[in-house]
C-alpha cells in the first residue's frame, strides 16, 4: 500500500513561538499558516526554504482557486479535501511511496515501464544526494543531514527539487521523470 501519506499522516515537523514541538499533516500545515500561527518548519534546511514557501504558497492557492472558496481560515479536514481535488481525488499523488510505478506519487511522475532499473544514478541517490546542487552558504551541513531516512526530509527534498532544478521539458517526460521514493 502507498506510504508516507501527506494528507493524513503527521509527517511534517512544526515549532511554534513557545518552543513546544508537534508533527502535522500537509493540510494540518496549510490550517495552521491559514489562522497566522507563526511556525517554523523543523526539517527545512536553509536552501531549501524559498522552495518550500513557494511550493506552500501555490498549492494552497491552486487548491484556493479550485474549490472557489477564497477563505484563507480552513480547518484541517477542509484543506484536506481541497488538496485531493487537486488530484483529481487520486491519495497516491500526496504519497512520497506508491506501489504502483504506473501511478503518480508526491512530486514524482508515473513511471509506464512499471521498472526503475533503466534510471539514471540520481534517481536511485539517497536523499542527502537528491537535493538540489550544493549552492548554498551552508553547503558543508546539507551532506551531514540527521534522521536522512525521515520521510519529512524526503519531502522536502523532492520539493526543492521540482521547485528549483533546471530541467528541459524533454527530460521531465517519461521514465527519466521518476524519483528515488518509489
């Protein structure tokens, strides 16, 4: 069955103002920005930031503009549908593991062969290699990463990835396309 399901697994790490700590969900995340609660992302390095806010900004105003509801206060269960509409009611595209290569999972394209072993090397890379090229001030701590098999680093590391990375739209098509997740 698919894994590491964003929408309904508390897979993302939260700090708020006082210190306390939580883990949420992809739209626990969008209700708590919505109200204004100021939180720190805990897994997020410092590269990877402005793709995370952009990647944060634009799903939640796709998912704003899909649904015709422009109310930036939803609870959890509201996003949450809002994001499956997005799509197309398929769980899998939320998933960072889907069983069935022939389905799309969280940032990652299908892949028809039903076969990874044709690939290239980064996408069988960990996920320390997977992030975008070492371009950061901080380049020395991104190889160094702690918990590097914590499904939170995955995430967004693949967010960063799409977000950030130069690629030719021939290159994104077909089975070059896929990530190490699956």
């Amino acid at each position: 069955s698919s894994r590491y399901d964003l929408l309904h697994e508390a897979l993302l790490g939260v700090e708020y103002r006082g210190g306390s700590r939580a883990r949420v969900t992809l739209p626990g995340l969008l209700e708590r920005l919505g109200r204004g609660d100021p939180v720190d992302l805990t897994g997020v390095q410092a590269h990877q930031q402005h793709a995370v806010h952009a990647f944060l900004v634009q799903v939640a105003a796709m998912a704003v503009h899909r649904s015709w509801d422009d109310r930036q206060r939803r609870s959890e269960s509201a996003w949450r549908a809002a994001l499956l509409e997005l799509s197309g009611g398929s769980r899998e595209a939320w998933c960072l593991i889907v069983p069935d290569l022939s389905q799309p999972a969280f940032l990652q394209a299908p892949v028809p062969e039903g076969s990874l072993d044709p690939l290239p090397y980064e996408h069988l890379a960990p996920v320390d290699e997977l992030d975008v090229l070492v371009t950061a001030k901080g380049h020395d701590v991104k190889a160094r990463r702690p918990r590097p098999n914590d499904p939170e680093l995955w995430a967004y590391a693949l967010i960063a990835l799409q977000t950030t990375q130069g690629r030719s739209e021939e290159r994104r098509v077909g089975k070059e396309c896929s990530s190490p997740c699956r």
